[in-house]
C-alpha cells in the first residue's frame, strides 16, 4: 500500500537529510541496573535529549519511500494501522541510525522482546516496544517520562544498546546478552539475529554472489 500525505512526505524529506489497550506479557529478561560514572550518566543524558541524527540514512526520497513501502508491507499483519505503521517505522529507522544501530536489527529485537505490542510489559517490568526497564529514566532522564511513548522508548531503547554495544567494544552478541539481563547466555542474541535475518534483512541489501 503506497503511503502519501502530506505529513508523511515531509518526514520522508526529514528521513532523507537526517540520515534517516492491553498489557502484554512480554518473553524478554531484564537490563541490569548498574552504577554510571559521572561522565557516563551525562553522556547518555545528552544521548536520550532531544538531537539531531548524526548522519545521511537514505540517499534520496525515493530510496526512503522505498524501504518505507517494502518494511510496511513486511509489518502489515503486526500493526493493521497504516498511519501508525508508518510513524512507528520512520521512528525506528531515525532513532536506530542516531544512535548508530542498523535498523533492521531494531526490527529483529523489537520483534524478540514485545512483539511490536506498544503496552507489552516483561514480568521484570521492562515496558513498551524495546522493553526499557522503568529505572533508566531516573539514571539518565526523568521520571515523568512515559516509556509507552512511541519516540521515548525507542530513544532510551536504542541509546542503552548503544551503550552497551560501546561497553563490549562492538561486540554486539554480548551487547545484545546486556540488554536481556543475560549476559553469556547464547538464546536471546540468536533469537534476535534469527528474527532480522527472516524478517527484517534491508531490501536494498546487495544478493550473496556464488563463488
């Protein structure tokens, strides 16, 4: 289904220059809470305030409305909406390259740990679409923040991944056991990997030559 309005062409345009109810319960562990040196609590701070997106993640509006056609045709059975659809991608996708993720592992791990269900709540009380548990706005942003709003929880979702994923010097198997609250375990990072390589590989992902 082609997605045109108005709005959606400019965030469209935004993607292209940037470089861009029930409670569920959710399958996923739990972050740990850690003690943050000075500096690292005021890094992640500034990371979860409002910025811009650090580089170019389409080369055109057309490459931009083309991973947005193919990504909400892939999610169409999870999330009927296809405004919401759209708003959830475009989010993804800008938050997830601000933060200097790929995507489609996004995709891969929202899917792991909610399902793509915005209410979804783990038995740890991680909450919302990437599971962030409640304690990380008050270490790092502030406690009236609703970690069910859609750009909340990707932005501290995809920032403590990121911090993480500099933690373990971009080993993202074990970043991927920190955000799960199972480090060295092997099932939630293979989980993850699986979901994006069946669901969520980019459709602009260049076919493997057979040698």
């Amino acid at each position: 289904m082609k997605l045109k309005t108005l709005n959606r062409s400019s965030l469209l345009l935004s993607l292209a220059a940037v470089g861009l109810c029930l409670s569920f319960s959710a399958q996923a562990g739990a972050q740990k809470e850690e003690q943050l040196s000075a500096s690292v609590r005021a890094m992640l701070h500034r990371a979860v305030s409002d910025q811009a997106a650090p580089k170019l993640a389409f080369a055109s509006q057309q490459e931009a409305q083309a991973w947005l056609d193919e990504m909400s045709r892939r999610l169409e059975k999870r999330m009927p909406d296809a405004n919401y659809r759209f708003d959830f991608l475009s989010t993804v996708h800008y938050e997830a390259t601000r933060a200097g993720l790929d995507p489609h592992m996004v995709l891969g791990l929202i899917e792991v740990e909610s399902r793509f269900k915005k209410y979804a709540v783990s038995k740890a009380g991680a909450r919302g679409y990437m599971q962030v548990m409640p304690f990380w706005t008050k270490a790092i942003g502030t406690r009236d923040q609703n970690l069910f709003h859609l750009r909340t929880n990707l932005r501290y979702g995809c920032t403590i991944l990121r911090h993480y994923l500099d933690i373990e010097k971009g080993n993202l198997y074990r970043a991927l056991g920190r955000y799960n609250g199972s480090l060295g375990k092997s099932k939630y990072p293979n989980l993850v990997k699986s979901a994006w390589q069946k669901h969520w590989q980019s459709p602009f992902s260049t076919p493997r030559q057979e040698g």
